[in-house]
C-alpha cells in the first residue's frame, strides 16, 4: 500500500508542477491532496516527513471509512442475536416495511 501511495502522491506533486506552469489553472480547484501538498510539503511533521504523514493521513481516511461500516454491521448483528426480543421487533417491522414476499414472486 505504501507502494501505492508513493506512486500516486509523486504523480499528483508532478501533476501540480506541470499544472503551476500554465496560465489557465482555476486557483480555487484544489482536491485533498493539493491542500496536503500545500500545507506540508517540505516539512518535518513530529519527526516523519511530509510524504509519510500525507500518505498515513490518506490511508487512516481510506481505513476508516471501512472499518466503520463493517464494525457498525458487525456490532449490529451481534446485539440484535443477544436480544431476541429487539430482533423478533426488527423482523416483523421488516416484514411490514419489506413486505415477506418479493417483487419477483408477484409476477
């Protein structure tokens, strides 16, 4: 993944480079990593160099956009088989909202 995030982050700085060079570039278009190149290009940031701390901001936005959803599900799914009671209640509003046969059997 660090592979990954080096090949696009050099693209995007090469991309920038060449974009700064012609006269017709909208200032106001920035993306997140025109705003992370900006901000931290060149520096030290708590010891880790720009590169590292853009492509580990990138990856945490990637990461927990994941984590969240299937955790969320996960947890989801756990509490509603520890009580019945709320997944008998979940059912049957799925059965009244969902109706209990499908679209395709009603043809």
């Amino acid at each position: 993944m660090d592979k990954i995030l080096s090949e696009l982050l050099e693209e995007h700085r090469g991309d920038n480079e060449t974009l700064s060079e012609k006269d017709d570039v909208d200032p106001d278009h920035h993306d997140f990593m025109d705003v992370m190149l900006s901000l931290l290009d060149g520096t030290i940031v708590e010891g880790f160099d720009s590169d590292t701390t853009i492509k580990d901001t990138i990856l945490a936005l990637i990461a927990g956009g994941v984590d969240t959803t299937s955790l969320n599900l996960t947890w989801g799914i756990y509490l509603l088989l520890e009580n019945p009671h709320v997944k008998k209640k979940a059912k049957e509003e799925l059965d009244i909202r969902v109706r209990k046969q499908s679209y395709y059997e009603n043809m």
